[in-house]
C-alpha cells in the first residue's frame, strides 16, 4: 500500500522535462473578454500596499475554459488564507523555529482582499497543457507586460485539468491546476498549494539531505505527511538545518516575520548570483552549467520560470 501511495505522489508531484525554445511558443492575441466583465474582478495587477516581496496569485484561464469565478466568488481566498494558516503552524511547530509562526508575504489589495488578477489567454486548454504552462505565461507576461517585478512570485491557478499533476512551479512562476485529481477536496487544494509554493523558494535544493530533481530521492525520505511530499509537516532538512552554505527556507524573504539575513530565490537562481551559498554541491553544478550553458539540465534547484525552458539559458527579457 505505502509503494502505491508514494507511487501515485511522484506522478502527482514530480515536474516533466520539458524543453521548449521561445521560437516554437506561438503569441498570445488580444481577445474579447466582454462576457468575463464581473463584479470585483481585476484584469491588472492593482497597486501595491507594501514595496516588499510578495506572491501574486492569477486566475487563469484557456479561452475554452469554464469561468468559474474562483477569483471573486471567495474560493481562492478561502484556500489561499488557509494555505497560509497551515503554513504558520508547520513553522511554529518546527523545532528549529523557537516556536514563531511564520507565513507567506502575499499580494494584499487596499480593501484587505487578495490582489487576484484574471487572465484569460488566446490558447485553447489543449495548446496550453501540450506545453509548459508555465513558460508560455512567462511569454504572454513578456508579451503583454505588467508581470514583471522581480520582487514578487505569479502563483497561476489554472481553472483546468492535468489529470494527475496537480500543480508546477519554480522559481517566479509557478502554480496548480485547479480541476486536477484530487482538487476537489479542500485538503488537497491546500497541501498543493504548499507543496508548489515551496518550490517558488528554491525548496529541494541539491545541498539539502535526500533531494534529487527538487524532490526527495523517495517520497519516504521526507515522510509521506511532509510538504515536499504529499502532506503537512516541515522537517529540519528543509526549513531549518545546519548546513554550511546551503539556504534554508526559514530565511526566505517571501516569508513574514522577515529573517534578519534574508535569501532571494529570483537572485540565486535567475540572475545566478550564489552570493554567500557557496556549498560545494551548489558552486559545483552552477560552473557546470555556466561551462556547458544548460542551465536547466544542470540546476541547483527548481527551475527558473522566467524565462524559456530550452537547455540554454534563454531569457524572456529581465524583469524589472
């Protein structure tokens, strides 16, 4: 049973390899979205309450799609409020946390709501699941612009379903998929939401004990009830550890209260700056990379999401 369930995770969890170049990811065209005119709804990212880092989330749409207005009938607010609850409690309960809850800084409007900002693209659902959803949203963000601070994360919720892959994420970009297996149970919606924001932070990082390809080397390494598996719970070779040069993720500057020696993931892995990481593993892989220009076979950790998933490092352009 227990080699079913972590069997069933890894299709869920694990991120195809993908590799497109910017040149086979068609334009987005501007479409009429007159029957998407609703109440409370937002097409623009509105302005910001804090110049701090923050995650930004998007509902996003294939043209095909059902509206079903997860944006402002209070079901991602919902899950996302909780998803941050579950947060503060798995680092409170951290025994390297001192006890103090931590949670993710998100994108708040002046009314106190989440900034959510409604997408619906040109593409058919089909075009956007054949390929990475994710970098085809970094091109329309290219496109189209007003997504392209570097101080924030662009957490999609894609109303749409992949079957059994639950969600996608690295670093600048990420998210679930809304209509998945599994996603209809608010359990599971929120434990993906976990699982995929952590991998916005760098989380499953070559430096850390028992990771390989962003995730543990078998789901049973972290424990089935952990985040970056299937479950809740945070354990010390994540959040906390004592590895010399190796980030860990209570020192994220996406989580409030901030650490007093903060790390950047879009600094690490977009604009490849270890800074003070200089674990042998790390230092190691990223001169790999940079020799070879792979920078996707050869990662440190999750991926960057801002930009084209080709083996070179092929920019979408900065963000600002």
């Amino acid at each position: 049973m227990r080699k079913l369930l972590i069997t069933f995770l890894f299709f869920i969890f694990v991120l195809p390899n993908y590799s497109f170049s910017k040149s086979k990811i068609d334009d987005f065209k501007k479409i009429d979205l007159s029957k998407d005119q609703k109440p409370g709804r937002f097409f623009e990212d509105q302005p910001d309450v804090t110049d701090e880092h923050q995650i930004h989330f998007i509902y996003l749409l294939p043209s095909d799609g059902e509206d079903r207005e997860l944006d402002i009938n209070g079901k991602m607010q919902d899950i996302l409020e909780k998803t941050n609850e579950a947060m503060f409690e798995s680092t409170k309960a951290n025994k390297g946390s001192g006890g103090i809850g931590k949670k993710y800084k998100y994108d708040y409007r002046k009314d106190g709501k989440l900034d959510i900002t409604f997408i619906r693209t040109s593409k058919k659902w089909k075009e956007l699941k054949d390929k990475s959803v994710n970098t085809q949203m970094g091109h329309y963000f290219l496109q189209f612009g007003g997504f392209n601070n570097k101080k924030k994360t662009y957490f999609l919720w894609t109303d749409a379903n992949k079957g059994n892959q639950s969600g996608d994420a690295g670093v600048g970009i990420g998210g679930v998929f809304a209509k998945s297996n599994r996603m209809s149970v608010d359990k599971n919606l929120i434990q993906t939401n976990l699982h995929e924001l952590l991998h916005t932070q760098l989380m499953g990082m070559i430096c850390m004990k028992g990771m390989k390809k962003i995730h543990y080397t078998s789901h049973y390494n972290g424990g089935d009830d952990h985040m970056l598996s299937g479950g809740y719970k945070l354990n010390k070779n994540l959040y906390t550890h004592d590895i010399e040069g190796c980030p860990q993720l209570i020192d994220s500057i996406y989580l409030t209260p901030t650490s007093k020696d903060p790390y950047s993931p879009y600094e690490i892995m977009c604009e490849r700056n270890l800074g003070k990481y200089t674990h042998p593993k790390l230092v190691k892989v990223m001169s790999k990379a940079e020799k070879k220009n792979k920078w996707y076979k050869h990662r440190i950790g999750p991926t960057c999401n801002w930009r084209n998933w080709t083996d070179k490092f092929d920019w979408f352009g900065p963000m600002n």
